[in-house]
C-alpha cells in the first residue's frame, strides 16, 4: 500500500499545484487591464523596432502575449533546469543523492497489486499508446478548429521528443538501477522516455484542447496534464527501471520540446490566443508616423 499511496499522492499533489499556478496566472493576466493596456502602449511606442520584430513572429493579432511569455519562460527554464540536473548526475549531488533511496523505497514496498497497478499505468507512457492517441486527438482537434496544423504540430512535439530523447540517451549511457527491476525496459537510463514522451504529449494534449474553452477549463486540463506526467514518472522509479533524476530530467527535456514546439507554430498556425490588438495599434501609428 505505501507504494501505491506514494504513487497516487505525489500525482494528486502535483495536479493541485498547477491547478493552483494557472487560476492565479490568469487571474493576474485578467487583472487592471486599462492599466495594462496603457502601459503595454507605451512600451510599444517607445520600442516600435522590436515589437515589429516580435509581431512578424507572434502574430500579436491572433496569439495571447501571456500564453507565449510563459511557454517562452517555460523554454528558458527547463532547458537551463535540465542541464542542472545532468550536472548532478555527473557529479552525483543534488536530486541525484536521492537517486538509490528511491529504488529501494520501490523494491522494498513492491507487492504483487502494486507492482501489477504499476505495470499498467505505466503503457500510457509507452509509444505503443502515446502514438495512437496523439493520431486520435490530432484529427478530432483538426476537425474541431479545421486546421491541419494542428496534425503537424502533434506529430512534431511527439515524434521530435522520441528523437531527442534516446540521441541523449546514446551520448550520456547512464546504467539503469541495479536492484529490483519489475517491468521490461530497453536502452540507457537517462532520461527516461517516458517521463519525456508524457511530459510533452499530455502537455500538447492540454494546449490544443483548451483553445476556444474557459479559463476554468484550460486549468483542468493542465492539471491533468501535470498530474497524468507525474504519475508515469512514479511507475518508472516505483518499478525499479529508473533513477529519480531520470525522471525528473526527461520531464524538464518533454516540457522544453514542446515549448520551444509551440513557438514554432506560433498563434497563427495553431490559433490558440486571443487577439492582443493594443502593442499592434500602438506599432501601426509609430509606422504611420515614421513613414511621413
């Protein structure tokens, strides 16, 4: 039971914790918006080079400047936390002392129910599912907003993440835990390709099936995300087939990927924002103003 306790908490904790991080984002973002406008107004007048710059790849009439500010922020950091944590394995510190306590906290609690509720949590995150229902959502999503970008835009994020994934794993060729391994695995250890393949699918997932709802139920969505990846990421250290830093890595890789993915795409492809017209009016009057 403590494994299965462990295993249930730490996805409901980190579900309530996005939940909780995106109802006070946009509640923020909501916030004094003539106050917010008028400043954005300014800044736009007095940098007009640089928000021609951005709005030639944002698309500020189509794409919610918080929506990308924070996938942007989500790039910086991630990518910057996932070399952190490489360092810690490397160096074996940090995260990384938690790293045999953890796989023998899974072998020592493991019993035939939980080892067996493990096993089949865990193909959620394998290809063999994550592929087939990335293909499902992309056509109903595409049917939904009738853009085929939405088809490409999965197929980039997914299969991009595999790629990524195991070329990492090739150069670093960490060993897997040596204790008590419960389910099959292939490959070098870090980072894991499930917590990889979760992180940036379910991430994906969310995105596109919040375009067009309510704030309430975008939030449900990431939580559901956040709370789906964590649990995947349970079952590969619970079953003894990777390291807590292969997991937490492969999460920060996942989230980057599909950050620096919805970027690419952008607002206008994927029509995820709603139109920020106050820096575009402010652009166009410095153009006018400028060209006279």
């Amino acid at each position: 039971m403590a494994v299965l306790i462990v295993f249930l908490g730490a996805s409901v904790l980190a579900a309530g914790v996005a939940w909780g991080v995106a109802t006070t984002w946009w509640r923020w973002d909501t916030a004094a918006p003539s106050v917010a406008n008028d400043t954005i107004a300014v800044h736009a007048r007095r940098h007009y080079r640089f928000v021609r710059w951005a709005s030639a790849r944002f698309d500020p009439e189509v794409a919610t400047g918080s929506v990308l500010a924070l996938i942007a922020a989500v790039t910086v950091v991630g990518g910057s936390a996932f070399g952190i944590v490489l360092a810690m394995v490397r160096a074996h510190r940090g995260f990384a002392d938690f790293d045999t306590s953890m796989a023998r906290f899974g072998a020592s609690h493991a019993t035939p129910l939980s080892t067996h509720v493990l096993r089949v949590v865990t193909q959620v995150g394998g290809a063999y599912v994550l592929v087939p229902l990335a293909v499902v959502v992309g056509a109903w999503e595409a049917r939904r907003v009738r853009s085929w970008a939405t088809v490409w835009f999965l197929g980039i994020v997914v299969g991009g993440q595999y790629a990524l994934a195991d070329a990492i794993k090739a150069i670093v060729d960490r060993s897997r835990p040596d204790i008590l391994r419960l389910t099959g695995f292939s490959g070098p250890s870090f980072p894991s390709g499930h917590a990889t393949a979760s992180a940036a699918t379910f991430a994906a997932f969310a995105l596109l099936a919040g375009r067009g709802r309510s704030h309430r139920t975008k939030a449900l969505l990431l939580a559901a995300a956040v709370g789906g990846t964590v649990l995947i990421c349970a079952t590969r250290v619970l079953l003894g087939v990777h390291w807590l830093t292969d997991v937490i890595a492969g999460v920060l890789l996942g989230w980057t990927w599909f950050a620096v993915t919805s970027i690419a795409f952008g607002g206008r492809r994927l029509r995820f924002g709603a139109p920020a017209v106050v820096a575009e009016r402010a652009t166009d009057t410095t153009r006018r103003r400028a060209a006279a």
